[in-house]
C-alpha cells in the first residue's frame, strides 16, 4: 500500500512537469535541481534581451525628415519630474572645449558635505580633460552620469546653431553626437546612459525623437540656475530657491570662476526648510 501511495504521489507530482523532449520547449531543464527535460507547470521563460540600437537603420528612418521646432523644451523633451511630491532634480552640466574644460571643485565638495544627489551631464571633451574625476565621480553613488554629448553640439538635423555653436547637420551626425559619448560613459560606468543633454540645451523635434530611439530621453530644464555661470551668488541663490517641487534644476559644472558654489549653498538650507527633497533624475523615477 505504501508503495502504491509513492507511487500514485510520484505520478501526480509527475504530471506538473512538461516533457521537455518536445522540440517546442528547452532541452534542459531551467530550474537548478530538476531532471533535465522537465519544468514547472506555469513555468515561463525570461523575456528575450532586447536587440541594441542600429544607428545606421535610425539614421535611415529619418533621412530627409524635416523639422517644424527649435529650442530648449521642443517635443520630445522633458522639462520636469513626472511626479513632483516635494522633490527637486539638481542637473549639472559639465561641457567641456575651449573656456570650458575647468571644475568647479567649491562645488563639488559641497555637493559631497551636504550629500546632494546629483546628474551629471558630461560632454566627451570633459572626460578627456578629466578622466580620472569622471572616473571618481562614477564611482559615487550620490552622483549620476548622463549624457552630454561628444562635442558640446546643439542637437539639429538641419544645422541649427544656438549661441553662435553650429549644430549638427543631419541624423547621421545626430547619432555621432550622441552614440560615441553614450558607448563612452557605457564603458565608464558599466550601464547605459538613460539622459541626453544637448550642447547649449538646443534641439530640434526630429533629433530628439532620434535620441528616445537610439535609449536616450533628451531633458531640458525647469529652473535655469546660473545662466552657464555667469551669474552672482545672490540670483543663482534666488533662481535655485524658487523652484517649485517636480522642478529640475539645470547649473555648470565646469567653470570654476562662476558663483554657483556660492548661491547654491545658501539656496539648500531654505528649500530643506521647506520639505524639498533633493534627487538625481532616475531617482524620480520619470520625466515630463
């Protein structure tokens, strides 16, 4: 009796198993401790990896697209936090090029004693001005990097320019602008880029919707913080302050001799007394 109860429980058992004999199913059985050629009923694969971007199909799919938006919130562009709550996006850009290859080292150590998350936009002219600091600050978990782009270019498929930089000229050279930095701070910090910044924050619609297909969000900004540091400790503290939650803040990192330091740190004892909370853009989850 007893082995007929084994048996009848071994048979039932037995019958939530698949024979993966059957071409139509894996050959071995995924779950670590099975017989190979069984599975779990219900059991389903994992979803296949998606396929990596093909820059050369993109830039064919927007060959002789022309586009009818230029500016610094186009579509296509994210200006603020999907859900705002109380909280506030810190972005930085770090450009790179001629007047622009410096660091703001005041603030980066304020960001570091205040223990403000922060993105990073680095431009590939940077990270060869400072490969062991963009090292250092992918390695901070405060710290996001995201993409600025390879040549500190505004963002055209028609050569727009934007504060006397010419742009690029056409998708191909869209996707040069993006991909080469995007495959740089891949191999930086061993993930892809989620965010793109224009060089000058400039666009056009068609260059960001190549941009979203090539797994990149282009994001502008809410609250522009220091004007590219130009701008004196008390306006940078008053634009800073007047950002409301779901605001993302756009400043520089690269110039050294601005005030953002200053205006930032008499900015973030105010908006903490308000309940803001600061975060990096994946830290608010999603963008609008």
């Amino acid at each position: 009796m007893l082995l007929g109860l084994l048996g009848g429980g071994l048979a039932a058992a037995m019958q939530s198993y698949v024979d993966l004999a059957d071409p139509a199913v894996a050959e071995a059985s995924p779950i670590p401790g099975l017989p190979d050629g069984v599975i779990p009923d219900g059991w389903l694969p994992a979803p296949p990896t998606p396929l990596p971007p093909d820059p050369a199909a993109i830039a064919a799919k927007y060959a002789g697209v022309v586009p009818h938006e230029w500016g610094v919130a186009v579509t296509g562009t994210a200006t603020r936090l999907a859900a705002a709550g109380h909280r506030v996006a810190l972005t930085f850009d770090a450009c790179g090029g001629p007047q622009g290859d410096g660091v703001d080292a005041d603030l980066l150590a304020l960001l570091e004693r205040e223990r403000l998350p922060a993105t990073v936009f680095v431009n590939g002219r940077w990270i060869d001005a400072n490969p062991g600091l963009t090292a250092q600050l992918a390695g901070n978990p405060l710290v996001e990097l995201a993409n600025h782009g390879t040549r500190h270019l505004p963002l055209s498929v028609t050569g727009n320019s934007a504060y006397g930089i010419a742009g690029t000229r056409s998708p191909a050279e869209v996707i040069d602008e993006v991909w080469v930095n995007h495959n740089r701070l891949l191999a930086i910090t061993g993930r892809p880029p989620r965010w793109f910044r224009p060089g000058t924050a400039h666009c056009d619609e068609v260059a960001a919707a190549i941009v979203r297909d090539l797994g990149e969000q282009v994001v502008g900004f809410t609250v522009n913080g220091d004007a590219g540091a130009t701008l004196p400790a008390a306006k940078v503290q008053a634009a800073v302050t007047s950002a409301a939650p779901g605001s993302v803040v756009i400043m520089h990192v690269n110039r050294p001799a601005g005030a953002t330091a200053e205006g930032l740190a008499a900015a973030v004892p105010q908006l903490r007394s308000a309940g803001v909370e600061f975060v990096t853009l994946s830290g608010a989850g999603s963008l609008a």
